[in-house]
C-alpha cells in the first residue's frame, strides 16, 4: 500500500504524455512532490547515446533479463510493465538535451517510443533540466546583474 499523500497532487500526477518541465523544475523538487503525493518516481540519468538510453532505461525500469537492448524491445516492454508495482509512478528523464545534442536520431527514437507508450498505457514521463553546478556542487549558473 502506498502512503496516504500529505499534499496536493502535482499538476502532472496522473496525465499520461512526456511534458518538458520549466528550467526551475529540478529533478529534486519533483521527486519531493511526487513523494508527497505517494508517487513512486524512477529517475532516468543523462545519456549521451543510443546505447546509452536503452541500458539505462532497462535498469531504472527493471526491464526483465532476458530482455533486448534495442528500440523495439524497449518499446514492447514499455507497453507492458506489468513487473513495476501496480502504484502511481513516473519516470524523469534527467537531461534529456544531452542525448538530443549528442544524436538527433536516437533522442528522436527515444522521444518517439516514450510518446508511444505515454498515449497508449497513460504512462508520464517528465523531462527536467540537469542541475549546472561545478566539481564543489555550487551552482555555477550566470546570473543576471540585479
């Protein structure tokens, strides 16, 4: 059973599709709001591959062993996931510009296969921006001059 949520649910709670959250949506803030509203979140690191994608796609959603490591394996097992916990979830794809930067066509797969079963299995997934800090975790970002 999952905990009983303890504020209002986010926006996107529910609401199957991919939506690219605004610059101020850090990864950790949404994970602290999926948690407070009993959301269990599965965090997709930043990749810079095709192959990169599809391993850590498999990991964060436990794909099966037995399972490929190709577009259409990951697009079958994305309209399954009968293996997840039967609770509210999403999936945060950390970063997704790296792979878009890196290999057009791979994040326009990627992209493609998430729409896919975003529509057909009222899957959310969100994509947040990296945090830009340096080697000491300082944020590094260039402020505006006030």
């Amino acid at each position: 059973m999952s905990p009983a949520p303890t504020s209002p649910v986010p926006w996107w709670a529910g609401r199957p599709g991919v939506f690219q959250l605004s610059g101020a949506a850090s990864q950790e803030a949404v994970v602290a709001a999926a948690a407070s509203a009993g959301i269990a979140v599965y965090v997709l690191p930043p990749v810079g591959s095709k192959a990169e994608f599809l391993e850590s796609l498999a990991a964060t959603l436990r794909f099966p062993g037995w399972s490929g490591r190709n577009w259409d394996a990951a697009a079958d097992l994305l309209g399954d996931l009968s293996w997840l916990p039967n609770t509210p979830w999403v999936l945060v794809w950390v970063d997704a510009g790296r792979l878009k930067a890196a290999d057009p066509g791979a994040y326009g797969v990627a992209r493609g296969i998430l729409d896919e079963a975003a529509a057909a299995r009222r899957l959310t997934v969100l994509l947040v921006e990296a945090p830009r800090r340096g080697r000491s975790g300082v944020d590094t970002r260039r402020r505006a001059p006030i």
